[in-house]
C-alpha cells in the first residue's frame, strides 16, 4: 500500500510538473509558414507565418541561408499609398494568433542566393523575445498565390480591411 501511495505521489508530482513548464515556458506555434516563388532576378521575397504565443512574447528577428538579410517589415495604406517600413519586433499577445500575410506585417528577404521556386522549401529562423529561437519550413508557392494551397486572389488583403475568405 505503501509503495502504491509513493508511486501515486510520484506520478503526480511528475503530472504537475509537465503542467508548469508548460504554463511557463509554454511552446510557440509555428503554422503556414510560405513564400511567393519569385521571378527570374529577383533579389527580394517576403515570407508570411502564422504565429501563436501561449504567453505575451515578440517576434525580434529572422534569419535563413537563402538571403543576405531577413527583416521583419510591415506594410500600410496612407492616402492611397503603399508604404512598407522596416520594424524592429512584432508584438505576439498570449493566445492570439498574429498572422504575418500579405498586405500586413511580413518578413523580407533581401538578397537572395538564388530566385525562389514554386514547390521548394527552405529553413527559417524566428526569433523571439521569451520564446528563444525556433526554425520553421517555408514552403514555395507559385507566383501570384495568397497562401499555402490557396487559390490566386485578384487583390491584396489590406489590414483594417475585412476580406472574404473562401475555405
């Protein structure tokens, strides 16, 4: 009886302690990480991701081999004008999920190795304030795509803009 209340202790102890670390340190996901191929020259790219933090964190950098540089940008309307600007973090607020897509914030690649293909992929590192960093597949699509697997859109999904989604 004795030993069955220690290993029931035990086990429980364990249980919580899993609990915590998740609570803690929790686990940053990572989902649809995907970029446009680019035309033949090109030497930018920007990648779009889905981001969900389990605990108030930032996105504060971004690397890959495929590009000198990888910025984290955002784009904006201001009187018919697109402006894009280069930012030094993006806020990821507990539980919500921050998608990074086109018409909104966004990562650039600047300098490409090489152009981008449709159906390739190639690694992403995401850094974050908390988080620490975490690698991702960025997957390919063809030019033109807004999104992994979606169909071709005839515009650009601008922030503060609801757009119809189609599933």
């Amino acid at each position: 009886m004795r030993s069955t209340l220690l290993a029931l202790g035990v086990s429980l102890i364990i249980s919580f302690s899993s609990v915590a670390a998740v609570a803690q340190g929790g686990d940053v996901e990572i989902k649809n990480a995907w970029a446009r191929a680019t035309p033949g020259g090109a030497q930018t790219a920007a990648v779009y991701v889905t981001i969900t933090s389990p605990a108030d964190d930032r996105l504060t950098g971004v690397s890959t081999p495929v590009a000198k540089e990888a910025q984290l940008h955002s784009m904006s309307m201001d009187g018919g004008v697109m402006k894009m600007r280069q930012v030094d973090s993006v806020d990821l607020p507990a539980g919500q999920a921050v998608a990074l897509k086109p018409g909104g914030y966004h990562i650039m690649l600047v300098g490409l190795a090489k152009p981008l293909e449709a159906g390739q992929s190639f690694p992403l590192t995401l850094d974050f304030a908390k988080a620490g960093a975490r690698q991702v597949t960025v997957t390919v699509e063809k030019v033109g795509a807004m999104g992994p697997g979606a169909q071709t859109g005839g515009g650009m999904n601008m922030p503060g803009m609801d757009m119809p989604t189609h599933h």
